[in-house]
C-alpha cells in the first residue's frame, strides 16, 4: 500500500519532483533508493527520526529555532530553507509566506534546488512529499542534506567522505586497548569508540582507565552526555536505542560521528595551523643554529689565525741547533696535525655558509649577513695573510739550521785548531822573555842568533794558520753565541802573530865574543835544525787536517775530501823518508860525540824539536789517517743514505703531485659537465671523494720521508721539483675542492627541486655559464656574467629586454620572458647585489642559478603564519603565553615567548603577545 501510495504521488505531481538519475556521487550510497527505504525498520527509523532532529537542532537554535517533529516542522519548507541557510552561510531565495499547499511547494523546491546546486544528484525525492509529510522522503532528504554538508568534505588520503570518515576515527582510536572501528554499526555498540574520540582531544573529559567493554550503557551514556556537556554536541540516540539494536543504523551513527568530527574539527585546524608553525620555526631555529654554528666558527678560526700568525712571522733566531731544530719540529707539528683541522674548519665554514643562504633562499628568507668581520671574504682574507705569513717560514728554519751548522762547523773547527796552537806556544813566550845573551860568550850569541833565526822560521810557517784561526775567532766573535769562544782564548791567538813575536829586539847582544867549535858538529846540528822546522810544521798541518771537522751535503763533497785524503797519503812514504834523514842527522852527531868523546854541554842549540817529539808526531799521523778513513767512510756512508731518502721522496713526489693535479682538473670536468643528472655529478664526486680520502696514507707517508730528510739535514732535491710545501698546499686545495664542489651540486638539488627546474634548464643554464666560465674557475666575473646575460637575452645598455634569438630551449625562452627584468646599468647593479652578496666580485653557479630561476616555489609566507596563529589564538589578534604552551611543542613554544613582543593594541589584555609583528619578523630579519 505504501509502495503504491508513493507511486500515485509520482505520477500525480512529476512536474514538480525532483529525480535525478545516473551515477551518484561519492558521498551518496548507490543504496540509497528511497522507495527500497520505504520498508524501513522501525528501530532504525526511530534512531534516524531523534538523531536527524537533533542534527537540525544543532544548526536551528544558531537562528533561534528549532523543530519538535521532523516530518511536520519541514512541510511547510521555511524551516527547511533556514537550516540550509544555516549550514551553508548562503542566502536561499525569498520564501513564499503563503500558507497553501502551492507557498509550501514552492518554498520546498527552493530548498531542493539549492541542494542540488552543491552537485547533490537527489534520487526520487519530491517536494509533494515532504509538503505531504512523508517520514521517509523526509528522512532520506534530511540524509542528502548531512551527507552534503556536514561528510563529503571528510577525505583522509584522498580517500571518498564515508571512507574518509571511517579512516579518522580509526586513526584517533588506534591507540586504545578494545577499540576496532571497521564500519558505522556495530563497532559502535560499546560505546568505547565515542569514549576514546573525545579522550584522544580532550584526555580531561573522561578517565578512559575506568571504562569496561561489557558496560556499554555506562559507556554510551557517559560519551553523550560529556560531549553534550563539553562538546556542544546535542544527545542525538539514547544508550539504549543502541545497545538494544542488534545493528545500530549506520546512518544514524555516521551523523553522530560527523558532529564529534566537526566539533574537533576546531583542533584539527588547531593542529594543522601547529605543524604549520612549528614547520616553520624548525627552519628558522635550524636557520638561527647554523648562523650561531657559523658565527662560532668564524670567530674561532679568526682568533686561531689571529694568534697563530705572530708565531709564523717570528723571525728571531735561536743561538743553538737544538733550539732551531725544536722550532722546525714545532713547525712540522704544526703543519701535519694543527693545521690541517683549521682547513677543514675553514672548508665547513665555506659550505655551510652556502648551504645556509641556499635554505634561506628557498625558504623565502633573506640572505644570511655575518657579524662585521666575519664575512666569508673577511675568512678568506685573514687566510690569506695567515699562509703570506707562513710563506718562507720553514726555508727561514732550513735556512737557520743550515747556517748554526756551519757555525758549530766553524766553533768545532776553532777549538781544534786553537788546542793545537795553545800547545805549540807553550813555553815559547818564557823562552823568548829569557835574557841568557846577557851572560853568553860570542859562540853562544852566535848559538842563540841561529837559534832564534830557526824560531823565526818555524813562527813564519805558523803565520798562515794563526791568522786562519783569528779569522774564524773574529766571524765567530761577530756572528755567534760568545759561549762558544771564550775571549780569553780569542784574545790569545789573535795576540800571537808574527809582529808579537817578531817585535823582540835582537839589538841588546854585545859585541861578537867569538870562540871556535868543532864545525862539523855545527855544520849538523844546523842542517837538523833547518829540515826538522818545516817537517816539524808540516807534520803538525797534517795532524791538523787530519782531525779537521768537516761539512758536505752530497755524495760529490764527501768523494772530493776522500781524493785529497788519498792524495795525502800517497805522500806519507816520502815524508817518512825525510823523517828518516832528519833523524839519520841527529845519529850522524851522536857517531861523532861517541867516535871522538866530545864533551857536550847541551842539546841542539839551533832548535828545541827533538828526534823524540818527530818521531811522537809521525806516530800521531800515522794514528790519525785510519781514524780519517774511517770518519769519511761513514760520512761517504750517511750521504749515500741521505741520496736514498732524496730519491724515495723524489719518487714519492714525482707520483703524488701530479695525482693531485690530475684529480683537480677532473674534479673540474665532473662540477661543469652536462651528461646526466645531478645526482650522477654527486655520485661521481662522492666517489672521487672516496678514493681521495683513501690516498691520505700516501700523503702520510710522504710526510714522514720529508721528516727524515729534514733530520737529515738535507736541504737540496734535485730529483724532483715538488717539494713538501707544494704537496701540502695541493693536498688541501683537493680536499677543499672536492668537499667545496659536493656542497655546490647538493645545493643545486635542492633549488632545483624547491624550484621544480627541469634537467634540460639545468643543462641549458649550465651550457651558458660554461661558455663565459673560459677559465674554468667555476665563477663568472662581473663582465662575462654581463656577457652571459646578453647573450639569454638581455640588452645591458638600455632599460629595454629584447630578444636576440640566440636561445634554442623554448621553456628557457619562456622562463627568460616571464622574468620580466629592465637590465640598464642600475638594474645590473641590483642584480649583481643579489647574486654577490658578499662582494666577492664573482658570481658562482650556484647563484647563476638562483637568479636564472628565481620564480618562487611555493612556500610559507608571512600570511600564512599569521592566519595559523590566529587559529591557535582563537581569532584574537594576539595570543596569549598559556595558548602558545599549550598548542605547540615545549621548545617552540619557548622559542616563540621570548621573540614575541608584547602586544598593544586596543583589544590587548595582560600578556598579549603580538603574533603579527613575530610572523612578518621570521621573513624579515633572520636574527628577529
């Protein structure tokens, strides 16, 4: 009866039904044919007649209405009209105020057509119905309608509204023990699942702790009646009306559900407007900490290179070897473990600086301006002054070292000679002071004058080395330690020249007293005296030259002083052969004394050399000359070694610099190259990176062959022209470079994808810089960037852009085009200020880049801040201490209360914070 009652109703009033037919939309179940609704369970029934009333009360009492009846308070459409207008914020038509059946139709259909402009495809539903007060057209319409407005815009993952809202109430109540909501009937029947919804958004409403599963009625009861309470969501179902239904109507349940979603929809927003805020003070705070990290950093390097380069400039020379060599091992220190972090460090400072105005780039944030002094450019200059500084210092130390060698050289070689001389002058002074001519007859004047002529001579071939001993005394007196040298013992040798002892006056002898002795005993005696001065001397020159110290550097010195050693002692038969005569005159004398008794008063009074001290002497030299083979031996020895070491690091060297040139210019040709992506650059660069940390041994190795070399004493290399400087400057330009050139390609990706710039515009803006970059320094200066930027179509000389067709891309055209840039003088100026914004009067890729692609991506702005605030705020124009805690994590929170100025205006009450000016603040002055 009923099913034809409506079918009458169908045919009666057609013209002014509503029927649509065709697919309906994701938010409307294919189910939903009313005339199947129309055997309705009437346990359903009465659940969908209370909640859908208490739905449309929810909205009414907002205009000071509300309906006691759902099928009779519609009919006449006025109501009807209002809560549509209600829910929607829209004005509908002008009702009709007639009280006929045609005012009631008219005012229905008005509020069916304004539903079926929202895109709802209503199914069967006419107006004569409702007028007619049909329960269950009046249900289903009131369905669409809560389907329309208060579910379709539930989408969780782009997921339909139903299944949306399915998807976040099991997402809220995952958590929770003996909650599983797998659809919108019986999943609810416990009444946990509406419990653990408004514990999960307000955890102080409900002690879900107490809560049991098999109390449904206490569960039910106390989630309508807190949300009623708290939540200003109306009682739409008694606890009861569920618990006794086997399975509780969806739709019913799908309402009540959406109402707790819509009241959290407040926090929902509240917390999206929190991640959005707290989005953006994690990259102000990641901002701010890397400006501090920079700022630290740059201060201690600064500071580091400020008291370092005193040390480096220090030239004064210490007086002993050892104190020299200790400055050459603290420079060697220095360079292999000081130094090379502060590299790295000033390497660091470099990329992160990049990196850090990247990021503010990207993330609409002006550009990153150091403390005055600490500018990149400020780093590099004081850089620069620290290696002027240390340019030259270690070939000073080598310089110094070789020097105190020749010195200890020359105060070794002073001791010796003057330990000789100091023993051939003892005596000779008192002998000389002696006035025995006083006394003496004429033969012994005649005697002593032979004598004296005998002295002379041997003082004569003294001179030479007297001097030479002075000599060094006087450079040592004037170039070295006093230490060295005591002036007693300069003062001596330098008294005993040939005018001391020359300046003794022979003019006090007397008249000849002369008396004849035996001539040829004479005859001998002088002839001795006269061979055994110079043999005397010459035996103490040997013995001198045979303990001489000596100096040499190369395998080619010590070969000379073998060859003149062997050249001596080629000559020591014929000085034996002379020692022999010379002491064969002394026995011819003593035949004659023996043969024919002669009575002699004393020695040889032509000279005080005995047959004794030469044959003393000859001993000596004969002692000393293995002692010299040996000391050149082993001196022939260690400079064959020293050729070693040279040769091992020549090798070395020879190998390892041109590697490091090698991967330089490499490194060089991967950073410009066109082939692949970026992420194939990176790649490539991450695997060069690898294989040059891995040669760090080899660089270790060579260091510690050049600390043999120095230890050495070794000052030449002529088997290569790298030295250890070289090296090192090259080994830390490469690791500069390569972790330099990584940083650049990595900040490329991120402009890249922040600025969604294809592979193709990446390879024509690098083709372009290229072309000017014809130094392959990997910069453009002020000109070629210029140049560049003429030839992708701008006219530097006039404010006009024009074309010049030199440009092949057509979305690169486009992108040029759509810049939209005036490029006079002025403007090239302007440009230049953004793209070196630290003046280093050259502009890198990097920049290239961002200028060429400096159309936006999107990101968070000021307003957008602003607009989350005002939703943590409540709409106020301020927000208080207490709202900021508890919307936002403890550390943001903080974060945001010691930055927000207090807030003064006209609606401020104690505590205000001014959440605008701190908005406008985070885009603006990076340090706030």
């Amino acid at each position: 009866a009923s099913r034809e009652h409506a079918a009458n109703h169908r045919s009666l009033s057609g013209s002014s039904r509503h029927v649509w037919g065709g697919q309906t939309n994701d938010y409307m179940q294919p189910e939903e044919d009313w005339d199947r609704d129309l055997l309705l369970d009437p346990a359903w029934e009465k659940q969908q007649r209370k909640t859908f009333t208490a739905w449309c009360n929810s909205h009414l009492r907002k205009a000071g209405t509300q309906i006691e009846n759902i099928e009779e308070d519609f009919r006449d459409g006025l109501k009807l009209m209002l809560l549509l207008e209600v829910i929607s914020g829209e004005r509908l038509a002008k009702p009709e105020r007639g009280k006929m059946r045609v005012h009631k139709i008219s005012n229905v259909n008005k509020a069916l057509d304004f539903i079926a402009s929202k895109g709802v495809k209503l199914v069967s539903i006419g107006a004569e119905e409702i007028v007619d007060g049909n329960v269950k057209m009046t249900l289903g319409m009131i369905w669409t309608i809560i389907l329309r407005f208060a579910i379709q815009d539930i989408s969780v993952e782009e997921t339909s509204a139903k299944e949306g809202l399915l998807l976040w109430c099991q997402r809220k109540t995952a958590p929770y023990k003996n909650v599983n909501i797998q659809n919108f009937h019986i999943s609810w029947k416990d009444g946990l699942g509406f419990c653990a919804l408004i514990h999960r958004h307000r955890p102080e409403l409900i002690d879900y702790g107490k809560l049991r599963k098999d109390d449904p009625l206490t569960n039910l009861n106390t989630a309508f009646d807190v949300a009623e309470k708290y939540l200003d969501i109306p009682k739409m179902l008694d606890a009861e009306d569920i618990v006794g239904t086997a399975r509780p109507d969806e739709k019913a349940i799908m309402t009540y559900v959406s109402s707790f979603y819509h009241a959290f929809s407040g926090a929902q927003k509240a917390e999206t407007a929190a991640n959005r805020i707290c989005k953006v003070l994690a990259v102000n705070q990641e901002n701010e900490q890397l400006m501090e990290d920079y700022e630290k950093l740059a201060s201690d390097l600064l500071e580091w290179i400020r008291r370092t380069i005193p040390w480096l400039e220090n030239r004064a020379p210490e007086n002993t070897m050892q104190a020299m060599q200790q400055k050459l091992e603290d420079f060697r220190d220095y360079r292999r473990l000081h130094k090379p972090p502060k590299v790295q460090e000033k390497c660091q400072l470099e990329i992160n600086f990049n990196t850090l105005q990247t990021k503010l780039r990207l993330s609409n944030r002006p550009a990153f301006m150091p403390s005055e002094g600490k500018m990149v450019s400020d780093i590099n200059n004081a850089w620069g002054g620290l290696e002027q500084a240390e340019k030259g210092y270690e070939e000073w130390l080598l310089n110094e070292i070789r020097r105190l060698e020749r010195l200890d050289h020359l105060a070794e070689k002073f001791r010796q000679k003057a330990s000789i001389h100091e023993s051939w002058t003892d005596g000779k002074e008192a002998m000389l002071q002696q006035k025995d001519y006083e006394t003496a007859t004429l033969s012994e004047i005649k005697a002593l004058l032979k004598k004296h002529e005998a002295f002379e001579s041997d003082l004569a071939a003294h001179q030479d080395r007297v001097e030479q001993i002075a000599a060094i005394a006087q450079e040592l007196k004037y170039v070295f330690s006093p230490h060295r040298c005591t002036a007693r013992v300069i003062k001596k040798i330098c008294d005993y020249s040939y005018q001391a002892w020359g300046g003794r006056s022979m003019g006090t002898f007397d008249s000849p007293r002369t008396e004849k002795l035996l001539e040829t005993i004479d005859q001998l005696y002088l002839e001795y005296a006269k061979r055994a001065a110079p043999f005397n001397n010459w035996m103490e020159g040997a013995m001198e030259d045979l303990q001489d110290t000596f100096i040499v550097h190369t395998i080619e010195e010590i070969q000379g002083l073998t060859t003149a050693h062997e050249q001596f002692k080629a000559t020591l038969p014929d000085a034996d052969k002379e020692r022999q005569a010379i002491l064969g005159i002394h026995n011819e004398v003593s035949k004659i004394v023996q043969t024919y008794h002669v009575n002699m008063a004393g020695t040889n009074p032509y000279t005080t050399i005995t047959p004794q001290e030469i044959n003393g002497k000859w001993e000596h030299v004969r002692q000393l000359v293995p002692r010299r083979d040996q000391a050149l031996m082993e001196e022939h020895a260690r400079q064959q070694q020293n050729e070693r070491l040279r040769k091992q690091f020549g090798a070395q060297a020879n190998v390892i610099g041109p590697w490091i040139q090698t991967k330089m210019e490499e490194i060089g040709r991967i950073s410009i190259e066109m082939h692949g992506t970026l992420e194939d650059q990176l790649n490539h660069l991450r695997q060069y990176e690898k294989s040059i940390v891995n040669y760090k041994p080899k660089i270790d190795q060579l260091e510690g062959d050049h600390q043999q070399i120095q230890e050495a004493l070794i000052f030449d290399n002529k088997h290569t022209n790298y030295t250890m400087e070289h090296i090192r400057v090259g080994w830390e330009q490469l690791l500069t470079t390569i972790a330099r050139t990584i940083n650049e390609v990595e900040n490329q990706i991120l402009t890249r994808d922040a600025k969604g710039i294809s592979q193709e515009q990446m390879n024509e803006f690098r083709a372009s810089f290229n072309h000017f970059d014809r130094d392959h320094s990997g910069t453009l200066g002020p000109e070629e960037f210029k140049a560049c930027l003429i030839s992708l179509g701008y006219d530097i000389g006039n404010d006009a852009q024009k074309k010049t067709g030199m440009m092949d891309c057509e979305d690169f055209r486009a992108c040029l085009i759509s810049m939209g840039y005036n490029m006079g003088e002025a403007e090239f100026a302007r440009i230049m200020s953004i793209v070196d914004p630290n003046r280093m009067g050259v502009v890198t890729f990097q920049a290239f880049i961002d200028f060429m692609s400096r159309e936006t991506a999107d990101t968070d702005t000021a307003d957008q801040v602003m607009a989350s605030f005002k939703i943590l705020a409540g709409d106020k124009n301020y927000i208080t201490v207490d709202e900021l805690r508890r919307e936002l994590p403890p550390d943001q929170a903080e974060y945001c209360i010691a930055r927000m100025a207090p807030y003064n205006g006209r609606d401020a009450v104690p505590g205000a914070l001014d959440y605008m000016s701190f908005s406008t603040a985070l885009y603006g002055e990076s340090d706030l």
